[in-house]
C-alpha cells in the first residue's frame, strides 16, 4: 500500500488530498474526484463567486425569500443549530463587522463604538429565516451577509470523505492549510496525526494528536494578528461584540466531523480559554487544545496526545 497525494489551491486555501491504495491508477481517480468535489463546494458556497448561491442570498434575501439547493438549506440548517448551541459565538452573519477594519493599515485605529454598534444591526443568525416547506431564505435585516469562511472547508473535507469511501477508499485524508480530515490508517498501519504547532516557530511542533477516524481545525492567530497600544489582537472578530479576538493564539478542535471541528474552532475561540474549556467538555467526542497569548497550553479532559521528540 502506498500514499498518493495532491496539492491544489482550493477555497482560498493550500489543501492536500491522499489516498492510501496499491492501485495508482485507483488513487488518481479518487483524488481527481476530490479536488472535483471540493471546486464544486467552492462554486456553491463562495461569497466572491457572482454566481454562488451565497452571493444570490447575500444580493436578495434581505428583500425577498430565496429559493436554494436542498444541500445549501441543510448546511444553512446545521450553521443555524451550531449558532444557537454556542450562543451565537459562531455566527455567520459577521461580515458587515469585518469590513469595519482595515488590518493591512500600519496606522490602525479602532472603529468608533456607534460604527460597531450600526453594523452589529446587521449581524446575527436569529436574522436569517428559514422555510422548509419551499426551500427558501429570507434576510430579516437588508444590509446582513453570509459567510461560509469558518464552515467551508470542514464542509467540504467531509463530502470528500463521504464520496471517497463510496468508491471502496480504506484509507486517505484531506489537509486544508491544517485542518485535517482523515479515516483509515498511514501505508505503515499507523494513525494519522496532526502537530499542534509551536506558536513562536511554526516550522516545528509541541505535540501531536492521533486521529482515529476523526478530524482536527484550528482557528488561530498565528499568521494575521496585530499590536495595538502593546496588546495583541487576532484579525477574527467577536460577532457579540464586534471586536477583535484578543487572549488565545490558537484554538485546536477535534471531533468526528470536519465541518463540526471547523466551526466550533471559531466559537471556541470567541469563548476563550475557561469557557471554551467548559463548553467543550459536555460535548461528546469532542476535544480540544488551545495556546493562550503567555503561550500557556489548556487541555480539554481526556484528550490524549504525544509529545514532539
């Protein structure tokens, strides 16, 4: 058995897909029939795409009720569930927020609180409106958005999951710039791991986690943070209060869905660090670890991991 693999920019991210089999011709396939699955979610899903069905919401349910796939109704469905569990810590609606900052700007300076304020108005995911019987979607602020940036991927990782093993796939696993997917076992019958990584040098890491049919996603400040009057802020932003994250540098969640890792990552990152361990904690097979801005390490109960060599 051996590891064929792919690399693809995809989503706006670096993502690896490989497959474990002793038939390369087999493994092509599949790995063409994933980055095929993963250009479609993207397609579907993207809010910089005119003719995605979240830029045909984000241009008319906030006027009249959109009619969208069966497949975008049910994620709409799961975000909203995900949303309410969290107490709107995870909310997709955060994009009007967003566009408050400039964090390309040397000279920064925080928005006004009656700018938060106006465009908290158009933020939360109690506003969007959802009707089974028709299929369709309705905006009950004009000026609110979708975004599937903290869901996407975890989404899209999991559908690749699901086709690969309809096709008889034993093995394989989908790496989107580090959130990692992965069933089955490495060619050597090892478990897939993934490396928490060090927070002052990425190139190395901490420890490693095992991944037994289960999926890692992280949310972190690692790459896009900023210092303002000498405290350290993430470029993610609170969709409560609608200001940026400060306290942890990276939240790693794991569980048995991509797309549930992904996006309690982002929630349990506007929590923070006692709360985000508390929540956690009465969720079934779900672990996570986080790295605070002392670079302190907090655990969720009963994660188990190796420590780097």
């Amino acid at each position: 058995m051996k590891e064929f693999a792919v690399e693809q920019k995809l989503m706006g991210s670096a993502f690896k897909l490989a497959v474990v089999a002793n038939d390369e011709g087999f493994a092509r396939r599949q790995l063409d029939l994933g980055i095929g699955e993963i250009s479609r979610i993207e397609n579907l899903l993207s809010e910089f795409k005119p003719n995605s069905t979240t830029s045909r919401l984000n241009a008319k349910a906030g006027s009249q009720p959109v009619e969208v796939e069966q497949e975008c109704f049910d994620l709409l469905e799961r975000c909203l569930q995900i949303s309410r569990l969290s107490r709107g810590c995870f909310d997709i609606t955060v994009s009007p927020l967003k566009k408050l900052y400039d964090f390309k700007n040397g000279n920064f300076d925080f928005p006004t609180q009656s700018r938060i304020d106006d465009a908290r108005q158009a933020v939360g995911y109690e506003k969007i409106q959802l009707d089974r019987t028709s299929l369709s979607v309705r905006f009950l602020h004009p000026d609110l958005k979708l975004g599937f940036a903290a869901i996407g991927k975890g989404y899209a990782a999991d559908r690749v999951k699901q086709l690969w093993k309809g096709q008889g796939v034993q093995s394989g696993y989908v790496n989107a710039s580090g959130d990692l997917s992965a069933f089955g076992t490495r060619p050597d019958g090892g478990p897939w791991k993934i490396g928490i990584a060090n927070p002052d040098d990425q190139s190395s890491a901490l420890f490693y986690v095992p991944l037994d049919h289960a999926s890692a996603a992280t949310s972190g400040d690692y790459e896009q943070f900023f210092m303002y009057q000498n405290k350290r802020y993430s470029h993610n932003i609170n969709p409560i209060t609608g200001f940026p994250l400060s306290g942890l540098k990276s939240v790693t969640i794991f569980s048995p869905s991509a797309e549930l890792s992904d996006a309690l990552a982002t929630a349990v990152y506007v929590m923070g660090a006692s709360a985000g361990i508390s929540f956690v904690n009465e969720l079934p097979r779900t672990h996570c670890v986080m790295i605070d801005d002392r670079n302190g390490i907090h655990f969720s109960k009963h994660l188990k991991y190796e420590k780097s060599k």
